[in-house]
C-alpha cells in the first residue's frame, strides 16, 4: 500500500481549446479525460457560468469546448453544491445544465461529462470492462460528504467491479498550498492535532478512500492549480477572481 501513483496531465498545444490531458487514458480506456487550461494572461478561458465573466463571451467558449471533441453529441454539467449527488445521464443530445449535482456518469459513448473547478479536485473515474464512466467535483465538502462513494456507488450497481476501475484525482489545489482549519482535515479523514491550521492534501485523501472502496488504479495529479497558477485557474491564488476551469470525461464513440 504505497503512494498513489504521481501523473501529470499533458498539455496539448495542438488542440483548438487550452486543454491538459490524463496521459495515455485515451489509448489505454478509450476516453475523452483532461481539464481545460488557464488561456492567455489577456483572453482568460473562463467558462465559469455564474462568475463575473459576460455570458454571451463564456458560452461562445463552451461551445468551442464542444466543437474540440468531434464525435460527441452532448454534454452535461450542473451547478454544483458541494454535496453528493451523481447524475446518471442515458441521453447524449446538445448541451445540459442540471441543478444542484456534483457529479455525473454514464455508460453512453459519444455524452461528454464536465464539472467546473478553481482548486477544487475533478475525480475521473473509469471502468474499461463494463465501458461506464463517472466525474466527480470534490473539495473538502464533497470529499467529506463521500462524493466518491456516491460515484462509485453508480457504477458498480449497474455491474461494476471496483477492482477494475481506475481513479485519478487530477488538477486541483496541492498539499502544499491549502491551509485549512483542523475540523476541515478531520472531516477529510486526515490527521489533525489541536487547534491550529493544518495543510490538507485532498488528493491523498480521495486516493485513500479510492482504496477503502477497493479501486484496482489509483493516481494523483502532479499539478497544483494554485501554485501552477499561470496554467490554471485557482480561486485561492487569485483571492477569489478567477473564473472556472472545466474536467471533462467521456467515452469515445
Ligand atoms: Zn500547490
């Protein structure tokens, strides 16, 4: 029971949109797995619904996103609540906005997955056998409410076996960089002593109870959104001005 493996997202500067992808997941699963990138310092890639961005500008950038993986006939995204709730999606048809999710799945090619973040951690979650897929948007709340389970839980009702699932916690704020109260570390399962601020590692957390539910594959991201800032978008490190970056999963029609 070491570490979970270490892996960072590749850059692809050959593709229309800023885009990171989970290296050799395309090949190996058959998926569509990355999260957008920062953009440039003047045009911004925000696709943040519900920030400060003018609307007309960020769905034009959502639409990119769409045109960027041709083959894929819908995605879904939700505004997220910080809870536990999965989506399962059957329908892969134009572009939808649900209420109140934090994460989504399906076992229907050709449907992209998105869940928007600044720091928070994207869960991709993957079973090649059964060709189903989960994305999961986990900060502490979420990570302490049990997101992952609750992800996981929709695959293997519907004939998943943990062993065969790869999970990869990617970009999101590192445990170098964020500094929570110690009820917060406590609620995440990771040790904090007294009263003072501790640093939380969400990743490790997540890749804890990834193993705790039995998953075969286990990896982190190698970067930090808040500390590879100028590659990202980081709620923390920009005192909250940033907009939103996306995750995306899909499966490959
Ligand atoms: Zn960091």
């Amino acid at each position: 029971m070491g570490e979970p493996a270490s892996v960072a997202e590749r850059r692809r500067d050959d593709w229309p949109i800023p885009w990171f992808e989970v290296p050799d997941w395309r090949g190996r699963y058959g998926v569509v797995a990355g999260v957008t990138g920062r953009g440039s310092a003047e045009h911004p890639f925000d696709l943040g619904l519900a920030g400060s961005a003018p609307i007309g500008a960020v769905l034009d950038r959502w639409r990119a996103v769409q045109r960027a993986f041709p083959g894929f006939e819908g995605t879904v995204v939700a505004r997220q609540v910080h809870g536990r709730v999965v989506l399962w999606h059957d329908r892969r048809q134009g572009w939808t906005i649900f209420e109140g999710a934090d994460g989504h799945a399906t076992s229907t090619a050709g449907l992209l997955l998105a869940v928007s973040l600044a720091d928070c951690v994207p869960i991709f979650v993957v079973d090649p056998v059964r060709r189903a897929v989960a994305l999961l948007h986990s900060g502490w709340r979420g990570t302490a409410a049990g997101i992952l389970e609750s992800g996981i839980g929709e695959l293997t009702s519907r004939g998943s076996h943990p062993e065969n699932l790869a999970v990869h916690a990617g970009v999101g704020i590192c445990g170098a960089c964020y500094q929570v109260g110690p009820e917060v570390a406590a609620a995440c399962g990771a040790p904090a002593v007294g009263s003072d601020p501790v640093l939380l590692d969400l990743r490790l957390a997540i890749a804890r109870q990834a193993r705790e539910q039995g998953v075969g594959t286990i990896s982190v991201s190698a970067w930090c959104s808040a500390h590879d800032h100028g590659s990202f978008m980081s709620h923390r490190a920009s005192g909250g001005r940033d907009g939103r970056m996306v995750a995306l999963l899909g499966l490959v029609p």
